[in-house]
C-alpha cells in the first residue's frame, strides 16, 4: 500500500508538472490571434460560461477596426464599436474609460488608432486572470496544443502517399506538337 501510495503521488505530480509546462507553450495572444485556438478558446468560455458573451465580439470588431485603413471611416466604426459594447446597460467596461473614449468620439475628427488600448488592456486582463489559465487546464487545450507541436514538424516524403502521377500538360503539349 506504501509502494502504490508513493506511486499514486509521483504520478500525480507529473501530471501536474506537466499540465504546468504546457500552458505556459500558448500564450494568450497567440491563442486570440490564430484562428483555429480562437475558435476552441471561443467555445471553451461560452460553453463554461466564464466571461461576459460579448468580450470575444468586441475584440473581433475591435480587431477590424484596427485593420481599418480609411480614417473617414474608422470614426463611424469607431462610434458603432462605442454604441454596441460602451453605452448604457451594455457596457462591458468602467465608466471612467467609457467616458474618455465617449469624449474623444464627440470630437468630428477621426479617432486616434490608440482609443480604445486601455479597454484592450483591462480585456487581457480578465481573460488571462481566470479564463486563460481554466482554459489550458482542461482537456479543451489538448488539441490546441498538438497542433502547436506539428507546427515544429518538418514533413518527410515518406509520410505522403503516391495517389497519382499528374502529367505537365505544357510539355505533352510540345511532345504532341512535334509528332
């Protein structure tokens, strides 16, 4: 009973230190910004519930926004992000940052591309808190973190398997053309 008990002890703690390793492999914004993990990360929180629905939704539209060249435009996208996730019952985030970016948006000009940074900041923070850390402890993480280790993975021609021989058209063609 000592023997397994010791045992039972040892295993436990590798598992441990293992589980302990690999979430430090995949960082957050890793994690945000490849879309196979964002998509797993997505369903991970909705299904469990952890943050607030619309968190991912802002940062997808906030993502675009960012991506958005036009300055005439990134003023309404800029005030449509505000309206959906800032104001009223709906808001996500502090009412002092809600009303600095509110104040900036007032203005007929178009925002500076740093306006919404410190919401991005206190969003980092809530899903690296809890979420992130619950995330890559449960059995959810598992895929994404094999197909972070077939990204190291050269392919050999060994694992293909011939299906076919595909011809060069263009020297059939020259061949034909000389008969």
């Amino acid at each position: 009973a000592t023997y397994l008990t010791a045992l039972v002890r040892q295993l436990t703690g590798m598992v441990g230190d293992s589980l302990a390793s690999r979430g430090s492999e995949i960082s957050l914004e890793e994690v945000l910004s490849n879309a196979v993990f964002y998509s797993v990360f997505q369903k991970y929180l909705n299904e469990h519930k952890l943050v607030d629905g619309k968190l991912l939704p802002f940062m997808q539209e906030l993502n675009a926004y960012l991506d958005s060249h036009s300055a005439a435009g990134s003023l309404s996208m800029a005030r449509g992000i505000h309206r959906k996730y800032m104001v009223g019952a709906a808001s996500l985030f502090s009412q002092e940052l809600v009303g600095t970016i509110s104040a900036q948006l007032d203005k007929e000009e178009p925002p500076p591309r740093d306006l919404f940074t410190p919401l991005l900041t206190e969003v980092y923070g809530t899903l690296s808190k809890s979420a992130l850390k619950l995330f890559q402890q449960s059995a959810a993480f598992q895929p994404c973190l094999e197909l972070k280790a077939k990204e190291t993975q050269v392919s050999n021609v060994s694992e293909y398997k011939l299906l076919q021989i595909l011809e060069d058209r263009k020297s059939t063609r020259l061949n034909s053309s000389h008969d």
